[in-house]
C-alpha cells in the first residue's frame, strides 16, 4: 500500500476530479498499488513495461535503459516481432534485467487519452495472458513524446483502478515507476482522488 503524508487536499486541481469522483474507498485495491521512485531496469518483478516505439528496436529515454540493461537478445527478440502499433503491446524476455519478462507498449505522440489508455490497458491484458502478476509501469509518452504529465496521471490512475477491479485476482502489486520529480509530485496529489484512502 502507498504512503502518503502530504496531501494536498485543498488543491483547486484535486478539488475539481473530486467533485465528480465515483472512486470508493478500496482497501484490496489500495494493498495492491505502490509507487518506486527511480530506474525501472532494477525492478526483480514479473514484468516491466518499456515505453518503445513502433518499430521496437530501442531508442532513448526508458527505452534506452531497458534494452542497455537488458542485452542485445532482446534487440534479437524484438527483431523477430514485427514491430508494435500504437496503443498496442507485445512481450519479450527479460534477459539480463531481473524483471522475468518485458511487455513493450508504444505510447502516443502528443495528449492522445484514448491511445494512452490502450497501453495501459494491453499492457495488463498481455500480463493476464502470462500469468504476470506484479508490473511495473514507467510514464508512457510522457518523455520524449511529448504527453502533458498531469493529463497522462488522469488517464492512467482510472484505467489500472478498471483493469484491477476487472481483474481481482489476476495481480498482485501494481508499481508506478516514477523518474522525474513532476511525476512524483502528480502521483502523490492524484493517486488519494483515484484509490482513496478513507
Ligand atoms: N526508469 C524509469 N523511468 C525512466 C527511465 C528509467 N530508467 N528513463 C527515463 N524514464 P520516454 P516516451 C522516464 O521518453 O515519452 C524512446 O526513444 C522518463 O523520465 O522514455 O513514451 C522510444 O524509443 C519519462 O518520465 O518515453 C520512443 O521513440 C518516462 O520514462 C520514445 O522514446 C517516459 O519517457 C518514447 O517516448
């Protein structure tokens, strides 16, 4: 379960999803999300989530650091894949990362909310399929394509609240890998309005 100190409650932001919230206090839920703050390549987990792009042959950001971590047998892997639409997303090994296995999503270009959503979602439908049950997710498209931060939490938080509720038994911990301090900050002021604590 996340912790949470600092809320600011008062916040004309937070005030104005809470206004119309439908989230309820969810204890099982909230037991399952955690927040790690810095390089998703340590995580030993089920899974992480690599922010790619289409053509799935590495690149910067996230991206970077997975396939750098992870060795050229994953280049190899995703070499064979075909690529990855946007919104979509597809599993390889996880070769020298101590996460098991890396399920590679590729992220819209600009505030796309529907796209965004698609990640999220495929992403957990692809762990399901794999008997995943721990995953870790970086700030899809929030980096290098160009997603407005804030926006990206209000489409993430309610669609891993839908996916979980959907999906009770299939995870075990949900883990929001957090980079940057902006992130940080908008996931300690959101994440009480989407999985309320009391
Ligand atoms: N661990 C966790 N998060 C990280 C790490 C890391 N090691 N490194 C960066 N981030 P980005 P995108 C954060 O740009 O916007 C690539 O070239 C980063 O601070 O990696 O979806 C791909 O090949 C930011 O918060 O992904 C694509 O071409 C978040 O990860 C393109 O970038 C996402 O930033 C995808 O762009």
């Amino acid at each position: 379960s996340y912790v949470l100190k600092q809320v600011a409650l008062n916040d004309a932001a937070v005030a104005k999803v809470l206004e119309g919230s439908i989230y309820k206090v969810d204890s099982d839920l909230n037991k399952k999300i955690s927040l790690f703050i810095g390089d998703i390549t340590t995580l030993e987990i089920d899974a992480v989530v690599n922010a790619a792009n289409n053509s799935l042959r590495g690149g910067g950001g996230v991206d970077g650091a997975i396939h750098k971590a992870a060795g050229g047998m994953l280049y190899q892997e995703c070499q064979s894949l075909n690529g990855c639409d946007t919104g979509d997303a597809k599993i390889t090994g996880g070769y020298y990362l101590p996460a098991r296995y890396i399920i590679h999503t590729v992220g819209p270009t600009g505030e796309k909310p529907a796209m965004l959503e698609s990640c999220y979602r495929r992403a957990l439908q692809t762990a399901i399929e794999n008997n995943i049950r721990t995953v870790a997710f970086p700030c899809i498209s929030t980096g290098v394509y160009g997603y407005p931060n804030e926006s990206a939490v209000k489409v993430v938080l309610p669609i891993i609240r839908t996916m979980l509720e959907a999906n009770r038994d299939k995870f075990d911990r949900i883990i929001f890998c957090l980079f940057l301090s902006v992130d940080i900050n908008l996931y300690h002021k959101l994440l009480p309005v989407f999985f309320p604590l009391q």
